[in-house]
C-alpha cells in the first residue's frame, strides 16, 4: 500500500513538473549568493523551492517525532518507577509495615504531588495506623486538587464514623450530599448515623428521600424500615409527655400496616399509660387474634395481674389453647401464669401434659423444678434443676429473629443484630425442643 502511494504521488509530481515546464519555458537567472548565480528555468525553480521546503518540514517533524518517542519512553519509564513505589507501598500496608507504606507514599508524593489515589492511600496508612488526625489533613489536602472530591469526601466521613466522630461524619456526608443529592449511599449512612444518634425525627426524613430515589426491588424493604423511624419517633413523643401525639402517630402507622406487631403492642402500652385500659385490652387482643404472637398474651398477663384480675388473663389463655391446640409455647406460658398465681397444680398439671414434647428442653425442667419447689417438694425440684442442667440448654422460651436468627430471651421491637423492627416471634413447637446457649451459673436463682 506504501510503495504504491509514493508510486502515485511520485507519477503526480512528475506531472505537476511537465505541466508547469510547458507553461514556463523562460529561462531566469536565479542568484543564490553575492556574485553567486544560477541559470535554470521558471519551472525548475519553482519545483525545487517546492522540494527544498518539504524536505525542511520533513526534517521538523521527523525531529519533532523523535523528540516525542524519546519522552513517550521516559515517561513510561518514570511511570513504571512511580507504580512500582506505589505498589511497593500497598504491599507494605497489607503486611501491616506501616512506617515502610508511609515513607513509600511520601516518596510517590514528591514525584507526583498531584494524584489524588496517592493521598487517598496516604490516608487509609494513617487510618489503620491509628493517626485519625493525620488521616484527615491528608484528605484536607487531596481537596485542595479539585479531583474525586466524592471519593475523598467519602473516606474521610468513613474516617470520622469509625473514629465515632459523629458531628464530622455528619458534616462531611451532608457536604457529598449536597455535591450530589441523589447520592442514596450517603444518605443512607447518614440516615443510619441518625438512627445511632437516635435522632428519629432527621432519620425519618432522609429515609423518605431515600425512598423516592430507590428502585422498585427495593422500596418494599425501605418501607419497612420507614415504619420502623416512625414507630421510634412515635414513642418518644411519648416519651416526653405527649401521649395523646404519640397514640396519633402509632395509629397513623397502623393504617398504613395494621400487622406491624411493634405498633400495636405501643400503641396497647400508651393507652394503658393514659388510663384506658379496655382499650388496651381491646388492642391486643386483637393482636394475638390476628398474629397469634405470644408477646400479646405477655402484655395482657401483666395488665390483668396488675389490676388484680387474674380470672380474665385466665380465660384468656384457656381460650387460646383451645383455639391453637398445635402451639406448645401457649400452654408452657399458662403454666407459668399458673406459678405466678400459686396455683401449684394446675401449673404442675400442665407441665406434666408437655412432658413428651418438652422433656429434652431444660426450660421445661426449670420451670417443673420451680413448681416443685412452691409444693416444698425440694427432692424432686433439684432432680428436675439437675436435669436442666445436664442437658445444657438455653434460655427460657427465646424469642427469635426470623430475619438473622438472634434469639432473646425478652420480646424487643427491635433486633439489635441485624436492626430490623417486628421481627423477634416465640419459637415455634419444633424450635423450642433445640438446645440453644448454654445457661450461665446465675441460673441457680431459678430467674423465671
């Protein structure tokens, strides 16, 4: 291709010569120095000008391209320098040689001041290294470059989160919020510094954002945790002496999810703090009938024996026995009611009928070993607490998380594992008969 381009333009040339030859045929004296001159014709003179000044730009450019060839290798040279520095520094900060990482990136630094990637490492040394301070200034500095601004931001909030620098996280995040308001991962981690903070009221508000912005796969589970802020600011206006709000606010939750387990068992509390007690009543017992959530039937036992009405919670647990004859957690708490109440025997009774289906459970030998102890039957308690013991269970009737699993031994509306509000439920029948942790040595006061 070559050879028959420089074929083509040498035929052109040539042409280009003949035509010009034709038309010039007068001869010129063409002086080149003092007392120096040259007979030639027009055309020749004008063909050889032609030639003379491409010969000169040829010679330009061919200096200009070696010039470039030379350069293009010296920077890949120092470019392959510079990555080895800084990769000799990424390898001694994950071999934890810190000092080695500092005075590598240092090094990089005073050949290359202006790669922000530098800084960023640069920081993440002093991070690990414990230098928070350091670590910040550093960043301070990446700023001044006007590069990846988002990507330093974000590591110097996350700088001031573990550090648990709070405010700094705060403000930094709002700061890549407001460079970029519909950067979700900022607000969620701002959103998750207010609900650490337990500031309900901002969390709340971000979240709403985050869920205007969300995908669809995505805004069913950000709902969910939506309710969960509303439900936690709904009982702190509680809290500061507004129950009259705060009834408003759970109920306004409720009729957005009537099965959120959390809101109906506040709601129930609120409306017992306020003296109105059949409405309580009235609300979780509409609860247990619509979840069969055990936490319901907690409630209303308290409630009842505080009004020193013990027939009522009474019927109402005969009730739900009657009407879930498959749900072992029910009865097991009856018989608990029942030692509550000093009804030794029907406690006992009771016990005795779970005996098949709870007999490799120690919670049911603590509880039997208890009963036996009101009946002054002390024999027979300690075989039964030495039973438990031996088969090195768990805790009593846990709670679970039907998300991550944690188990409690105290309902919560919210799982400190994983976060998530409503999730804890009773173990079912088959889970309550699997050994669960191991029962630490306070247990000896029979803590029920």
């Amino acid at each position: 291709m070559f050879m028959r381009i420089s074929f083509l333009s040498i035929i052109i040339f040539m042409g280009l010569f003949i035509y010009l030859y034709i038309l010039n045929p007068v001869g010129v004296t063409f002086q080149y120095f003092t007392g120096s001159y040259l007979e030639t014709s027009l055309s020749i003179l004008l063909i050889t000008s032609f030639l003379i000044g491409a010969l000169i730009i040829f010679f330009v450019y061919s200096i200009r391209d070696i010039r470039r060839v030379f350069r293009g290798r010296r920077e890949k040279k120092e470019k392959e320098q510079l990555w080895d520095i800084f990769y000799s520094a990424t390898d001694a900060l994950f071999k934890n040689d810190l000092p080695k990482a500092e005075k590598q990136i240092m090094h990089y630094l005073k050949k290359k001041s202006d790669d922000p990637n530098a800084y960023l490492k640069l920081a993440e040394i002093y991070q690990k290294w414990g230098k928070v301070k350091k670590a910040i200034e550093t960043l301070e500095k990446a700023r001044d470059l006007k590069k990846d601004r988002l990507e330093i931001l974000f590591m110097e909030a996350q700088i001031y989160k573990v550090a648990k620098d709070y405010p700094g996280a705060t403000r930094t995040f709002k700061e890549i919020i407001t460079l970029n308001p519909k950067n979700r991962e900022a607000l969620r981690e701002l959103r998750d510094i207010y609900i650490e903070e337990r500031e309900w009221e901002e969390a709340l508000k971000l979240q709403r954002r985050i869920i205007k912005i969300s995908p669809k796969g995505e805004i069913d589970q950000e709902k969910k945790l939506q309710q969960g802020l509303q439900y936690e600011r709904a009982k702190l206006i509680a809290e500061t002496g507004k129950e009259g709000r705060g009834i408003k606010e759970v109920k306004e939750i409720l009729k957005e999810n009537p099965s959120f387990i959390p809101a109906q068992v506040l709601l129930g509390e609120l409306l017992r703090q306020a003296g109105k007690m059949k409405d309580a009543i009235r609300v979780w017992q509409r609860g247990f009938e619509k979840t069969r959530e055990i936490i319901f039937l907690n409630k209303l036992e308290d409630l009842y024996l505080s009004e020193e009405h013990p027939r009522g919670i009474i019927n109402l647990y005969l009730d739900a026995i009657e009407k879930n004859p498959d749900n072992i957690v029910i009865p097991f708490f009856f018989a608990r009611l029942c030692l509550r109440l000093e009804m030794i025997e029907e406690a006992l009774e009771k016990l005795k009928d779970m005996e098949s289906e709870l007999s490799d459970h120690p919670s049911y030998h603590y509880l039997l070993a208890e009963v036996y102890s009101h009946r002054g039957d002390y024999e027979k308690a300690t075989d039964e607490y030495r039973e438990g013991l031996k088969l090195e269970g768990g805790t009593y009737v846990p709670y679970r998380c039907t998300s991550c699993k944690k188990e409690i031994k105290n309902w919560l509306p919210l799982c400190p594992e994983c976060g998530q509000w409503g999730t804890f439920t009773a173990c079912t029948k088959e889970e309550i008969k699997v050994p669960l942790t191991p029962l630490p040595s306070e247990l000896m006061a029979w803590d029920f």
